[in-house]
C-alpha cells in the first residue's frame, strides 16, 4: 500500500514537473516504467525508473544514457549539461554520482519532497489530488492543445488578470458615453496618435467595449495564450502578442482616421498568426489540422463583428504581425540571411505604416464629439469637451467653431463673436470662422464688418453658401 502512495506521489511530481517547471517528457524514449524528462532552460535530463534495479545495471544504465547523449541531443535540437537518474524503491543503494550522472533515490514518501523538489509545492498542497490513472494519463498525452492547455502558463495568467482588473476599475468611472469613456481610457484613435499619444498603440489592447467584449477576447486568449506560451517559450510568445497587437493598431490607424480602437483581439490575432506558422514550418501536422486552425481564425473574425465598432484592420494586421514575428524568429536559427531580409521587410512595412498615419488627413475626434453633444441638446457637456480640448492643446478653427455656437446658445451673440475673433486671430485663414463671423455681425446688423469677413471667406474657400451670404450682405449694405 506504501508503495503504491508513493508511486501516485511521483507520478503526481512529475506531472507538477511538467506543468509548471516547463520539463517535457521525451515521449520517444519514455514508458510508464522509464520517464525521461527534459529541461530546456536549464539544459537537464531526468530520467526516473520504477523497476528495482542492481547496481551493476545502474552502471551499465548510466553507460549507455552517456552514449545516448548525443543522439538525445539531435532529436531534442538542444544541449544537455546535467543528467539526473531517479530510482524508485531501491534498499540496497544510495544517492551518488557515477560517470557525471547524479543518482538519487527514493524509498519512502519522506524524502520524495527532498529528490523531487520544485518551487511550486506550496501551491500545488491547495489543489486537489488526483488518481494515480489521471497524472499518467497527462504525462504521456502527446495531444499538443491537451498538453499547452494542462501547462501552467504564467504570462497568460497575468494578461487575463490585468485584462479583467482594468475592466472592473473602469467600470467605475463615471462617463457619459462609450465614446468619450474610451478617449478617456486609453482606447486609440489616429488624432491622439499624430499628437503624440503614442503610449495608446499598447493601452488600448487592454480597454473593452463591454463585458461580452471582454468575455470573447479573455476565452480566446486562454485557449491560444497557453498554446504559444507553451510553444514559443515566455519573452517570444510576450513578444508576439504585444508586437502583433501594437502593428494591427497600425495598420488600423493606416486605413481608418476616424475609429475608436480597443481591445485585445489585435494581439489574439497576432497569436493565432504565429500558430499557423509553427504547425506549418515544424511539419508535424497534416494540411487538415492547419485548415481547422485557418477556420477558427475566421470564425473569431466573425464572432467579434458581432459587437459595435469593431476594427478588422487591426484583427488582420494583427494576424500578418504575427505570422511575421513568429517566422523571424524561426529564421533567426535556421538561416541568417533569410532572418534579416524578414526583418528588414517587417522594420519597412511599419515605416511605410507611420509615414502613411503622419501624412493623412487627420479627422479632429474631440470636436466631432462635442458637436455630436451640442446637437443633441446636452450643451454643458459639449462646452466641457471643448475646454478640455483646448486645455490639451487640440484645438483648431473647428475648436472655436463650435466654442462660438455653444456661446451663441448659451450667453449671447456678442459672447460667441468674442470666441470667433480670438479663433481668427490664432487660425486667420479659417473660412468657416470668418463665415460664422460674417453671420454674426449681420444678425446685429453690422453690414460694413459683416462684408469683410464674408470677402474674406470666399476668397479663402469656393462654396456656395458663403456667395449667397455675401450677396445678402452687399444687397442690404
């Protein structure tokens, strides 16, 4: 009965070993009675044996681990530096090192916790045991979504967390609508980035629109988050989901001036991109399996246009980004050349992206909005969004258009024409401040100033309704 608790404990480590100390079980040489464990970072080989062996065939197992090496060493395209032997249930020997192979031994519970230690064992003493049939069944899972979901993923964890925290405190703050809620937030818009809110291209992946929003992108970025963390590792799979996001923000920025961007699917997108590009460069899976993936792209695409607002062009500048990403990042072993014409290809198409983003049209977002209030009646609002425009520095001779109106509407005519000369005096060829000025001074029957700013207007701009006005004007005069 002893025995068979302490085989469930080692099985049960070893599974904690692969969960969250990142070991992966060379399946090619393992069996329930020989587990071969592999430490990428750390460069160790672990082997553990449940058969009773003799010291002479510990000897003669030893030898041939140290032949095996080299061949261990091609199959796993990695380096090994330490080798670990773990023998279960042997009296008759004791831990030692022989030939540059640790022996450890284990043969009671006690020092199970001694041989087969891990910084997680704190943690794990909360989470309920399993059967021994259960931790077998994970170690020699060989399904690649089964074994990245099992996997503790760190970075994932964090993502989603900060990802719902930042949603909740939000929710919190007061806000009159979606729109200026998401200005407010850090959510990205081609104005504020051409003005040099740049830190926006990364915040906004971590602002929602609501919670189905939020629900969507957390799912999917657990589902795909844990499979490229577990493929790629913690900084490159970071690197993926942050670069991938930040470049379909670009790209959104590139096509569409006049959008409000949020959300994470960017970067989600980016990660689905760098999974399509493994399955296809390891060769380890069928045409079949990367078409399912190709489909579940889709369908995310899909479902995600089921919400307002949503921005396709950073969904698919996310998906390319990370195609890009992941492939430079498997160039950079395999060929050198090929890694910095990618790469050069990549540092090009974002500098043609910002050169784009910095030569458009820019569409003003914070006069659109508060004349979007002002015509809806909530004048006190738009009168706070246009001080805070021009606290900020935004303001143009839009600005002082519609600062103009509010005044007309709240105070008095003379009030508004006192916020249209000062408009004029900053934005002298602004025809629509010198038009509204003209409408002003002919409304108090002042013809003499009325035509020259209404001459000034049309020389300025060729439309239709400035001639008509200035021809009232000369007419009554």
């Amino acid at each position: 009965m002893e025995y068979e608790m302490i085989d469930k404990l080692i099985y049960k480590r070893i599974y904690e070993w692969i969960k969250y100390e990142n070991y992966i079980n060379l399946l090619y040489f393992s069996n329930e009675e020989d587990v071969w464990l592999f430490h990428e970072k750390n460069k160790t080989l672990k082997r553990i044996i449940f058969t009773k062996e003799t010291l002479q065939s510990i000897h003669f197992i030893v030898d041939k681990m140290n032949l095996q090496k080299a061949e261990i060493e091609h199959l796993i395209n990695n380096k090994i530096r330490h080798i670990e032997l773990i023998l279960v249930d042997e009296d008759n020997i004791t831990s030692q090192n022989i030939d540059g192979v640790k022996i450890d031994v284990i043969n009671h519970q006690k020092n199970i916790n001694q041989v087969m230690h891990h910084k997680f064992i704190g943690l794990t003493k909360y989470v309920k045991p399993q059967s021994k049939s259960y931790y077998k069944r994970r170690i020699f899972n060989n399904q690649l979504i089964d074994n990245a979901i099992t996997k503790f993923s760190p970075i994932t964890t964090v993502l989603i967390v900060l990802n719902i925290v930042i949603y909740f405190v939000l929710l919190f703050k007061p806000s009159s609508n979606q729109s200026e809620f998401l200005l407010e937030n850090g959510a990205l818009t081609h104005f504020n980035f051409v003005h040099g809110d740049y830190i926006r291209i990364i915040t906004s992946m971590f602002v929602h629109l609501d919670f189905s929003h939020l629900l969507l992108n957390m799912m999917s970025l657990f589902i795909f988050g844990k499979i490229i963390e577990y493929l790629f590792g913690t900084w490159q799979y970071l690197l993926i989901y942050l670069l991938g996001g930040m470049l379909g923000n670009l790209l959104s920025l590139t096509f569409d001036t006049h959008s409000i961007s949020a959300g994470a699917s960017g970067g989600i997108c980016a990660l689905m991109g760098a999974f399509i590009v493994y399955l296809i460069t390891t060769k380890l899976y069928k045409p079949k399996f990367i078409i399912q993936i190709t489909a579940m792209f889709i369908l995310f695409m899909l479902l995600t246009n089921l919400f307002n607002n949503v921005n396709n062009y950073a969904h698919f500048g996310g998906f390319i980004g990370g195609i890009l990403i992941a492939l430079i990042l498997y160039l950079f072993k395999l060929n050198k050349n090929y890694f910095w014409f990618t790469l050069f290809v990549l540092i090009l198409t974002i500098f043609m992206m910002l050169l784009n983003i910095f030569t458009q049209k820019e569409n003003h977002i914070y006069n659109r909005l508060a004349m979007s209030e002002f015509e809806t009646g909530d004048v006190p609002h738009a009168k706070n969004i246009v001080k805070k425009i021009i606290k900020h520095g935004y303001e143009n001779d839009e600005t002082y258009t519609i600062y103009g109106l509010i005044a007309a509407h709240d105070d008095n005519i003379d009030s508004a024409i006192e916020i249209w000369k000062k408009g004029v005096k900053r934005f002298p060829n602004s025809p629509d401040l010198n038009y509204q000025l003209a409408l002003a001074y002919r409304s108090i029957d002042k013809y003499d100033t009325a035509q020259k700013y209404i001459d000034r207007a049309v020389a300025l701009k060729n439309n239709k309704q400035y001639d008509t006005l200035q021809h009232e004007i000369k007419t009554f005069r």
